[in-house]
C-alpha cells in the first residue's frame, strides 16, 4: 500500500483551468463602489497588472502557464499526494483517505502557486513593488518569496492579531526581503482613523486589505495584491486539483468526497475546480467546504453584494458576506478570518454544486493533534477543519468504503503558539453571535436593496 504518489517536474501542469468556463451560470458581475456599474479593465488597471484583470474576467476554459512561473513552481511543485494509511487504521475505517500535502512549498502553505503568478505579471508590466495584506502570516511569506524571485518590492499589512501571535511569519517575511508593519498602521490615512476610533481593535483582512489598496493607489511604481478571493487567485491555485486528479488516476481511484478549509475559498476552489466538470457531466461526487463557527460566512452570512474590505475601496462582489465591517474573533486559524467567500465558491454554493460546513477550533485542533500522531506532519490550525472534516466524512457510515480527498493547505510549524494554547487549555470554542451578524449585515451596500 503506497504512502505517497509523487510526479515529476516535467509534469508541472502546463495550463491553469478556468471553472468559469463552466459554471451552470455565469457570475454576478463585479460592481464599481463609487457608480454601482459593472466594473471593466480600466477600473482594475490602477492596482492590477493587464494580464491579471484578462484572467479574471475571461469566459477561456484553460490559460497557458508562463515558462517563467513554471520555472519557480519547480523548486516545490509537484506537490505529493499522501494515502492517509495510520489515520485510517486509527479511525478503523474503510474509506480511503488521501490528502494534497501542500506544506511542501518554502513558505509552507498553497500560498506561493497565485503569488509566483501575479509577480511575475506585476513584474512583466514593469512595476517595481508590491503591496498587499495578510492575516495569519501565510499569503505575506508567499508573496514575499514571489517578490524576491523577480526583483520586486514587497509591503505587508498584517492582521494586529496575528502580528503578535505569529512573530515567525514576520521574520520569515523579513527574510526573504518584505517590509512587515501591523494593521491598523500609521502608515495610512485609513490605518490612523481606524486607530483612532479603535485603539484597541485586533484588526481584520478587511483593514489590512483597506491599508494595502491605499498604499498602492498612492504610487505609481505600485500595485496590489491579493491571495484569495479573486477569479484569479482560484485560477492559479486549480494547479493543485490538477496534480491531484492525476496522481489519483495513478492510485487507480477517483474521489467521492473533496474537503478543504474556507476562508476567503483560494485552497478549496483550487481542489474542488478540476472535478466539477466531472460533476456537470453526471459523476457521483460531493464537495464540502469546512469554515470556522466563529467567522462562518456561508453557513450563517449572506449572498449579497460587499466591498471586500472595510473602507470600502474594492469593487463590490456578489459573494456569501458576514458583512464588510465585521470583525472577527482572534481565533488561531488566521487565516480564516475573513467576512467573504470567493465569488466563485459562492457561486458554487448557491448552485447546489458545494455544501458549506461549520466547524469549532476545539474539534479542529484535536483532529489535527491526531494527525499529526498518526501521519507525522503537524497541521496548520486552517488545514484542522479540512482534517476533522475528513473525518467526519469517513465516520458517517463506519461500514462504507469510500474515497476522500482533502488539501492539507499548510504546515502548522509556524503556529506552535495555538498548539501551546489548545495543549494547555487555554482555547475555547467560540460561534459568533447571530444578533452581531445581523447587525453587520445591515450595512451592506445599497446596491442591495
């Protein structure tokens, strides 16, 4: 019995795989937050390299990946694919359970697939620096990485939250040449008043997002960056699912079940899309997406038009919204705190095509203390949810044999703080409030109503 399928470098994918070629219906169009119109290229073209805005706004089924991107994926890519033998003698379980490990990158998340991609094109278009956010660390090491590997500059607004509770992820930024400040900042006019009106506040993506789009629009030289959500982030990270179809079919199976962790939707999208035309065509399969009770924008939000951050400076998208002002919890799996889905999963959602689940830290954290008992890698605290959701998965029918794959998005080498705190007993589970989510919700753009 294989522990692990492995690929070699040649077989890189050469294309990503556009799903919204394929979507049963076309997405809602994004929104200009000024004018409530349907955003075009020159709306983007201030903070988005040309190449970037074509990706997310093109109906072509496959994009050719840059040789030049290849290139870097190659210091990690292929990622392996692991048969989770010891879990499942563990769960005393028939199904089959395999798992996309992409912890392997240098950075030790998914991250890297979409930042190598927009340096790269940011790079091509002659910019010579980078701003973006990040909340728990993961999106800011990868893109400073990315940055590295072209020449660029990189700025960082990291959530204040896990600033203070992953200072590692700050210095692996640092190391690879990336300028990490804590959001709320100084550095900003948005940063200073909402420090003023909040002294105290643990920030969220949505402030941090605010920061980096100012910083960017202020600077010719810069452009924005962004590590889900967006069209073209999903693009970029269908890589993954593409590996793992392929090295499936060399383990001669074909998954029932695909699981991944949800926050702003860029690990579970670029799992989930290689399979659903197979879905469309009449496959037998289901597609769970795993979120936090404690920032549960599919499970407890709304399908709605939102700005994605909180002043209100991105286009507006037709996603499942907790509401652009809402701030969560300083739960440990940073890096879903976050109050929108990916327009795409959103989508996906609402067709039926993706059931959204929500799950606790306290469940989340045991799963990933047994997996890394059992399969020796220690989880990032994002990639326990995608864990216990395969476990759930598996134990439903203790008799059925069935196949599951899920993405381990990340190691949790960097986040020994929360292991610290789950071990110790100082985490709770927390579900955020209904009363709060509704009051968030009240303050969503007009363009709703």
């Amino acid at each position: 019995m294989k522990t692990k399928i492995l690929l070699d470098e040649e077989e890189i994918p050469r294309r990503w795989y556009n799903i919204m070629a394929d979507l049963p219906s076309p997405l809602d169009p994004p929104l200009h937050p000024q004018t409530g119109k349907p955003v075009v290229p020159d709306d983007l073209s201030a903070i988005f390299p040309m190449d970037l805005i074509r990706q997310e706004m093109s109906p072509e089924r496959f994009i050719d990946i840059p040789e030049d991107v290849r290139d870097v994926l190659r210091l990690w890519r292929p990622s392996p694919l692991y048969r989770a033998n010891r879990l499942e003698k563990f769960l005393k379980t028939p199904a089959r359970i395999y798992y996309k490990y992409e912890g392997v990158s240098p950075p030790g998340s998914h991250k890297p697939n979409t930042a190598v991609a927009q340096a790269y094109y940011n790079m091509k278009e002659g910019k010579e620096r980078i701003a973006t956010e990040t909340g728990a660390g993961q999106w800011g090491s990868a893109l400073a990485l990315a940055t590295s590997k072209f020449g660029l500059e990189c700025k960082v607004f990291m959530v204040r939250v896990s600033y203070d509770q992953k200072p590692y992820r700050k210095f692996i930024m640092q190391a690879y040449g990336g300028e990490v400040v804590a959001s709320p900042s100084q550095d900003t006019k948005t940063g200073r008043a909402l420090l003023a009106e909040f002294p105290d506040t643990p920030g969220s993506l949505g402030m941090a997002i605010s920061e980096a789009l100012e910083d960017a629009s202020s600077r010719d030289d810069t452009n924005y960056a962004l590590g889900s959500v967006l069209n073209h982030v999903v693009l970029h990270q269908t890589i993954v699912g593409l590996e793992a179809k392929k090295q499936l079919e060399i383990a001669g199976e074909y998954p029932d079940v695909v699981i991944g962790c949800c926050g702003g939707g860029s690990n579970f999208a670029g799992l989930v899309a290689p399979f659903v035309p197979d879905y469309l065509e009449g496959k037998k399969i289901e597609f769970h997406g795993y979120e936090p009770a404690s920032c549960p924008s599919m499970t407890a939000g709304k399908l709605a038009y939102d700005s994605g951050d909180v002043a209100m400076m991105t286009p507006l998208l037709y996603m499942y919204t907790l509401g652009h002002d809402f701030v969560p919890p300083g739960i440990h799996a940073g890096g879903l705190r976050y109050h929108g889905m990916a327009p795409i999963v959103s989508a996906l959602v609402r067709e039926g095509i993706v059931q959204p689940k929500s799950v606790h830290q306290m469940e989340c954290f045991e799963a990933g203390i047994l997996f890394a008992r059992t399969e020796g890698i220690i989880p990032a605290p994002e990639s326990n949810h995608a864990i216990r959701g395969a476990i759930i998965e598996a134990m439903k029918d203790p008799k059925e044999e069935k196949t599951i794959l899920f993405n381990l998005s990340g190691h949790g080498f960097m986040d020994m703080t929360a292991y610290d705190d789950y071990l110790s007993g100082k985490l709770e589970d927390y579900e955020y409030p209904a009363e709060l989510v509704q009051e968030s919700l009240k303050h969503l753009p007009k363009v709703n109503l």
